[in-house]
C-alpha cells in the first residue's frame, strides 16, 4: 500500500508569515509523529500523537508551533510568524499501534526555506 | 537527556570494501535501536531494529550489534557498492518517550 506522503515537498514563506504542513500516514496507522531535520543534523522530535490526540508535544521548540490530527489520521503541522531559524526539513512518520518496540515508517519531508 | 552521536562523520571507500558506521548513547536505559538510511532530499527508510534485549540483526549484507551497557552500536556493510551511498543514522528509543533520539548520520560514499 501507500507509504507515508507529505504536503508540500518544498515550501518558501517570508519571515512572518505563517505556515501549514501536512502529512498523510499509512492507512490505519494509529501513531503519528513529527520531527525536524536540520542541514547535517539528525531528526528531533517534535510531537507525537495517539489518535486525534497529542500524547507527548514535548518536542515543540516554542508557542509559535502547533499541530493538530482531528480525526486521527492526517496531521497538519503549523508554524506561526515563521523566522529564518524555522528552515529545516520537516518529517513525519507513523507506525501501527504506537506500541514499544514498533518502527516508526518516514515520509519524504517537507523543506520549508524562511527568507 | 539522551545523547547519541556517531563516528565517522563521512567516510569514503573504493567499492568492495567492507566497513563499520559506529554509534554512541550516554542513557543505556533504551527500549530499542534502530539503523536508517536517507537519500539526498528523501525520507528515512528502516534497515534494521534491534531490541534491547537484543545482540544484532542481520538482513543480507548489513549487520548490527548492540552492547546496550556500554552504549554502543555498529552497523557493518560487508562488500560495499556505489548504491550504498548514503547518510546512515542510528535511532535510539528509549525508556522515557515514543520518539526516537537521533544521531546527527554518517554520510558514506562508496567510489567506482
């Protein structure tokens, strides 16, 4: 079946402006999660859903960021009053059940550029 | 806070070579540990997951250990080829959360 896609692959916004990504997990997917790749670093999580809900948003680096799953599959990332920091590439995964021990499948990404 | 690194941070070899990507985590509190690659603007695919009660896994020429007490990992890719070219990343889960814990990659490049 179909894999885990993302909305848009690329996306250049001004400083300010605000931002929505979207991701589309496996069907039937349960677990949904977010994290953001720097230039050269590793993934760092973001938020982790369980259904519609957030169960860990730990991850959010500040107030401007949020993420919503309203009927518990797709998922829109959005970022408020976007800032040059804000470039990165945005990933998002899913597994089965959210379940110790399960891998988590990717999707491409998103790359949000700030000017 | 979980911390994992990875050493080398790009490595270069002539095909054929047989090699070691090696990962470090300062918690050996972790649930499991699992082995990406990402191709240059794609997403992540799995390798191979160890278990923390685990000592490797193995799928064709790729091999991963685990010493979870000394908080260690490799990933050995015996006879290399171009196609492995790629950034390799190490994932940690550990007790604590859902979400992984990465280390920043090795970026391999295997020449013709």
């Amino acid at each position: 079946g179909a894999g885990v896609s993302q909305t848009p692959s690329n996306k250049v916004t001004e400083k300010g402006k605000y931002v929505e990504l979207r991701c589309d997990p496996i069907s039937g997917h349960t677990a949904l999660y977010w994290y953001r790749q720097s230039l050269g670093q590793g993934p760092e999580f973001l938020i982790y859903f369980q259904g519609t809900g957030a169960a860990d948003d730990s991850g959010l680096p500040n107030d401007r960021f949020f993420a919503v799953r309203p009927e518990g599959s797709v998922s829109t990332l959005k970022i408020q009053r976007t800032e040059r920091g804000d470039s990165a590439v945005y990933l998002c995964a899913s597994s089965p059940t959210g379940t110790w021990g399960e891998t988590q499948y990717f999707g491409p990404g998103t790359r949000l550029l700030v000017l | 806070k979980q911390e994992v690194t990875q050493i080398p941070a790009a490595l270069s070899v002539p095909e054929g070579e047989n090699l070691v990507l090696n990962c470090s985590f300062t918690d050996s509190a972790i649930y499991n540990l699992q082995w990406f690659r990402q191709d240059p603007g794609k997403g992540l695919t799995s390798l191979l997951l160890i278990q923390s009660s685990q000592r490797e896994q193995t799928s064709g020429r790729l091999n991963a250990s685990l010493d979870k007490s000394s908080g260690r990992s490799t990933l050995y890719i015996a006879a290399s080829q171009p196609g492995d070219s790629a950034t390799y990343l190490c994932a940690v889960r550990d007790n604590y959360g859902q979400n992984f814990v990465f280390g920043p990659g090795t970026r391999l490049s295997v020449l013709p």
